[in-house]
C-alpha cells in the first residue's frame, strides 16, 4: 500500500474541499488540518506508486493545485492505522468528535453528545476551522434560543457536503434539520454518515443553492461554502432566515470576510452581524 500526502495552503484546502467530490473515488482521499504546525494536507491511501500519482493527476487537475506530493509504502500492518495516526477526538462545548474505532472506550462527559466519524468514509474529520467555526455560532444559537425553542427550530445545512455540520445540530438538539448538495457522491456519504451516528431522520438531499430551501424561512441557515459562491448566490440564501434567525456563512478567508459581509449587508434589515476569527479563516453571521 502507499500512503501519499500533499502539503497546501489554506486556499488551496478550501478549494481542494469542494473538489474532492468532483472525483470518481472520492472516499480514498481524507483532508486534514494540523492545529500543531498549522498546516493543512491532502491524503489518501492507494494499492501502488502509479495508482496514488495517477489520483492526485485527477484531483488535482480539478482542484488546479499543483502541490508536490509525498509517497511512501505501508507496510500490510500499518496501513488501516494510517488514518488513526492524525485523526483524534475533539470537542467544543458539550459536543464530542470522535473516530468511530473509540465507540467503545470514549467517555462522555453526563449530557454531552458524540458525532462519530469514520475518516476513510467521510472524507476529513470534521475539524477544520471552518466547521469549527459554524459548529461554534450553532452553539450561540442553541443558547440564545433555549432548550424549548430549539425543538421547534429548523436548521439547514446549505452545501452539506459529508452532513458533519447537520448531524452536529442534530446532537445539539435541533430536532428538523435537513442537508442537501449538489454532489451526489456528498449526499451519499451524509446519508452514510448520518447512519452511522443514528440520525437517519435527517433528509440529505440533491439539490443546490437555487432548489435546496423548500421549507423556507428557516430558524438557522448554514452555508459552509467558498467566499465567491457565497457572494454570487447571496440574494438566494438571504431571504432563506427567518425573522429572528440566524445565518452562518462560513468557508471564508479572512481577507474574503468584508467583500462577505458587505454583500449581505444591505439585502436586510439584520439586527446584528458578526465576525470571528480562527486561524486564517472567518464566519459571518447574521441575525435577522
């Protein structure tokens, strides 16, 4: 087996994110961040030298990132470690994410919740800071409208890509959430996803920003996409919140957030809008 890793920035991460559905076996790539050196990679794990560069040719022909890649043989017993090596469990508040190979021996802490994540399936971990980012404004929200609220609350995950983000909300006590994407193979993986953390009631489905709110307004509305889409579809997703809900944008560099906020600004009366910072990335949230 050969492992093969790509070291790229942070703009090439975040377009290397959406790519990576673009391809035939998308399950063989996993994307992590390094909090520790703050880094970001590409990785997967492939049968030979020719097959592993032959998928990078692919992916990053697609994505335009010309990266140099690393590669080394696994030996038989180390290969299915591979990804348990760089994949650890994580919380933020009273949310756990964990590498399903701990289900048995992970403890939570009483009243927390855990979204179990299987990384060769899902594509990445669930950490980087742009999740985190959204995962952190579902939590204000949650607190800013009760326990009672949230059960009637109804969230979507616009771009749902492998469902972290909906099934997040699910655990945190949302109770109608719903996902879609315009990626087929994502909304695959969401459902697989969702499956495997027993939240097979949320509906992931095939759609995109023009066909992916048919329930609208919504209480919270997550988008976790690229800056420029975000920018391009903005008077689509604005009118998608409800009066006194919340709209996450997320997927934003920083040196994006303004040209972000300053096109949603003027397309509501929002009663406050926010930035936060974690590493070279921001969210944008807007309360309507």
């Amino acid at each position: 087996m050969i492992e093969i890793t790509i070291h790229v920035t942070a703009e090439e991460f975040a377009i290397l994110e959406e790519a990576v559905f673009e391809i035939e076996d998308a399950t063989r790539w996993n994307l992590f961040e390094d909090f520790e050196s703050k880094g970001y990679r590409a990785q997967g794990i492939f049968e030979s030298q020719a097959e592993a560069n032959e998928a990078w040719e692919e992916l990053s022909a697609i994505s335009e990132v010309k990266a140099k890649p690393i590669l080394r043989e696994l030996k038989d017993s180390d290969w299915k470690d591979s990804y348990k090596e760089h994949f650890k469990p994580w919380s933020i508040g009273p949310i756990h994410w964990v590498p399903v190979w701990l289900k048995d021996e992970y403890t939570l802490p009483v009243g927390h919740e855990a979204v179990w994540l299987d990384p060769g399936m899902a594509f990445g971990t669930g950490n980087h800071e742009t999740t985190r980012l959204c995962v952190e404004r579902l939590i204000e929200a949650r607190e800013r409208l009760g326990s009672s609220a949230v059960s009637a609350a109804t969230v979507v995950d616009a771009g749902c890509g492998s469902g972290i983000l909906a099934i997040s909300a699910r655990k945190l006590g949302f109770a109608s959430v719903t996902g879609f994407d315009n990626d087929p193979d994502a909304v695959r993986i969401a459902i697989e996803n969702g499956e495997l953390n027993e939240t097979p009631e949320i509906p992931f489905t095939v759609d995109d920003l023009e066909s992916g709110f048919p329930q609208q307004p919504y209480g919270v509305v997550i988008a976790n996409i690229l800056a420029v889409v975000l920018i391009e579809f903005r008077e689509r997703i604005a009118p998608t919140v409800a009066e006194g809900g919340t709209l996450i944008l997320s997927g934003i560099l920083g040196k994006e957030a303004e040209s972000v906020k300053n096109a949603f600004a003027p397309l509501r009366d929002w009663k406050s809008i926010e930035l936060h910072e974690l590493g070279e990335w921001t969210s944008v949230t807007l309360q309507a």
